[in-house]
C-alpha cells in the first residue's frame, strides 16, 4: 500500500488528537470542562459584524483578492503600529496580508530554507514553528525556554557552528505555550546576535492585545535595528475574536518577507475582501479608541478567577501577565501526560500537556482560558472534588 509523506511523522498532532477523542469518550459520562484549545468563545463587536455584511453585499466582493491585501488594509496596519508601538512601515513591501499568522508561519521555512539548512526554533513552542521546518525538510534546533530564565532563549548558550549555519529564529512573546513576555532589551539582545552570525528573526505577537495589569507587549520591531533583521507577525483571531476570519499579516523587512510572497502567490489568492474591509475597521476602530479593546480585560477576569479557586484547592500557579493561557505546574510524581489524562478522566477537565509543545515542556500543562468566569470555578471544583492534587500518579 502507498504510504504518505515521511514529513507527517514529525508532526506533532497526536496527543492533540488523543485528547480530543478521550474527551469524547468522558463526555458520555460526566460533564466536560474543555480548557484545551486555544479558540477564543467571544464573538466579534456589533459593528465589525456590520461592516462584514455591508462589505459582502457589494459589487465584486466575492472576487478573487491580490496576495498582498487591499490598500486599504497594508495602509490601516501601518497606521495602527505607528499608534500602537510607533514603528513606522511601508504599505508598499513592509506589510503583507496572510490567512492568518500560522498560514504565513507555515509558509515562511519553505521560503527560506533548503534541505538540511538550521532553524532555531523555541522548546516548548507552538507545534508549526517546529512543524513548519520539518515540512520544508530542514533542521530544526530547540532553543530551552526555562523558568530559571524567564522562559527566554539563551542565546549564549547555542553554539558557534549552530549559529553559523542557522537561516532563521522563531521567537514568540507573550508566548504560547508558556504565556511568557519578553523586554525591549531582550529584543535589542536578539538583533545583536542576529547581525553577528546573519540570522533572520522571526517574531510571532500573536497575543499584543492580550495583556493583564495594565502590562503593554512591546513589538519586535520596537528594537533598535530589529527590522534591518526581522519580521513579526500579528493576527486578528485573539485580539479581535476573529479567529474564523483567518486574516493576519506579516510586516517588517521587505526583503525577507518578499521570498514568503513569492510563496503565497503560487498556493493561494488573498484575503476574503470583505474580513480585509472587516480588518480595517478593527483596527481604526482601536486607534480611535486610544486602545480601549476589551479582549485584555476580559481574560484578566478569567486568569484571576481560575488562579483564585485553583489555589483554593491547592494549585498555586504564577499568574501569567499575557495571552489566554494558564502554564501551569503538574504536581510532584506526575508526567504532563498523565496528570492532564488524569484531570479528563477523575476531574472532567481538558487540559494539554505540556510535553505535546517540546521536551522542555514536560513538567506543565497548558490551560486555556475559554470558559465564561463562572464554569473556570465549575472546573476548579471539580479539580478539587476529584482529589488528584493531593496524590501522586498510580495511587
């Protein structure tokens, strides 16, 4: 019989796929708290739903759309970064649209890799950055996110030959899996090291808007010289509940984002025109706000709510200052995998493990927070009910 590309082998979508079919199974049985996926359960505002359907009802809106995105659209994202984190970019070559960020983070190693060429990804890490290298059959490197080091990369530590041969970094801040935040500083340490040994740098800021205790994440491009090196991606699924849209962009060095352009052009055609028009007016609406979107807020609630009752049964976790994730410590005694298969079966809780995100992720469980407040402390009791915090696995 044919067999599929090796390449799948390296893909890590089975425990994600365990998970979801264990929790079908304790579903027939007790109720299920599902804190697994990170897809946000808030619809967009009224008027983004507006623009939508106004913008569908016009001539030609059902068109194929340029790669690159509309005017309107590359013109309205350099707008907001030079309101939101005053760097300036050109809609002309600095900014291009993508169907959402892990489509353009999907596309980005074939871009600009060959076989056997180094990547340096994070571990743990959010399974493309990894999987999109292995699909283009280059090498990825883990870079240890650990807590003794604030969950960034030290840098110091990759060696020389590592370096030398590595075409690009993925970096992630705030950061999914860990919900980790990084400084300008770090970031001006990462430009550095980029220009010694000629690395590109690619920067996920998937979750900017998603902040807690009045903390603002700084952009990559922020950073002294960082777009002489570098590119971010940015989306709409989190920070405007848009996440079915699947609208994003890249945006930073023309010349680096030029070869993922080339790429795009030849497996697919732009943006549905009307979620670009449905874009812009999220982002205008934002700037003349001053800011005000409520998506931070409303996590903040769920992060304290959750934290609260979970040390209430005796989990105490470090509250994250970022996204919509809980990076939460497995008790004593515990795999990941066994403590979040344990919390799904006894608890009723879906939670991912840790090590589903890279080796350095063993140790923790993610936990997303996708539930209204009042079912977070549904969950937490039921935590707490079940017992497994006070016994170690096997008892």
């Amino acid at each position: 019989m044919r067999q599929p590309s090796k390449r799948l082998e390296k893909l890590s979508a089975a425990i994600f796929s365990e998970m979801a079919a264990r929790k079908k199974e304790v579903a027939r049985k007790r109720t299920v708290y599902d804190l697994s996926i990170g897809s946000p359960d808030q619809a967009p505002e009224d008027q983004l739903l507006h623009t939508l359907l106004d913008a569908a009802r016009q001539p030609g809106a059902f068109g194929y759309a340029l790669s690159e995105g509309t005017a309107a659209f590359r013109e309205e994202v350099a707008r907001w970064y030079r309101f939101r984190f005053g760097v300036e970019l050109s809609p002309d070559g600095e900014i291009h649209s993508l169907m959402g960020s892990q489509d353009g983070l999907a596309h980005f190693a074939l871009a600009w890799t060959d076989p056997g060429d180094i990547v340096l990804v994070p571990d743990p890490g959010y399974p493309i950055y990894e999987g999109s290298v292995h699909l283009a059959g280059a090498i990825p490197y883990r870079m240890p996110l650990r807590a003794e080091n604030g969950f960034l990369p030290k840098l110091a530590d990759i060696p020389e030959e590592i370096a030398a041969r590595a075409k690009f970094m993925i970096l992630n801040y705030p950061n999914n899996p860990v919900s980790a935040v990084a400084t300008i500083a770090f970031f001006e340490e990462v430009v550095a090291f980029a220009k010694r040994h000629d690395i590109i740098v690619v920067h996920d800021l998937a979750y900017s808007e998603m902040a807690f205790d009045g903390y603002r994440p700084p952009s990559f491009l922020q950073a002294a010289g960082a777009k002489e090196v570098g590119i971010e991606f940015n989306s709409f699924s989190k920070s405007f509940n848009m996440a079915g849209c699947r609208v994003a962009y890249v945006v930073g060095n023309s010349e680096i984002i030029k070869p993922l352009a080339i790429v795009k052009s030849n497996v697919d055609y732009g943006v549905f025109l009307p979620v670009q028009q449905m874009a812009v007016e999220a982002l205008r609406m934002d700037r003349e706000s001053g800011g005000a979107n409520q998506v931070g807020p409303i996590y903040e609630e769920r992060r304290d709510v959750l934290l609260a009752a979970l040390a209430e049964a005796g989990w105490n976790i470090t509250p994250p200052k970022a996204t919509m994730f809980v990076w939460a410590p497995v008790p004593a005694g515990w795999t990941s995998r066994e403590f979040a298969i344990a919390l799904l079966e006894e608890a009723g809780v879906v939670v991912i493990p840790g090590s589903a995100f890279g080796d350095e992720g063993e140790g923790y469980v993610r936990i997303a927070l996708v539930q209204e407040p009042e079912i977070l402390r549904q969950a937490a009791r039921s935590v707490a009910d079940s017992g497994i915090l006070s016994r170690k696995a096997g008892e």
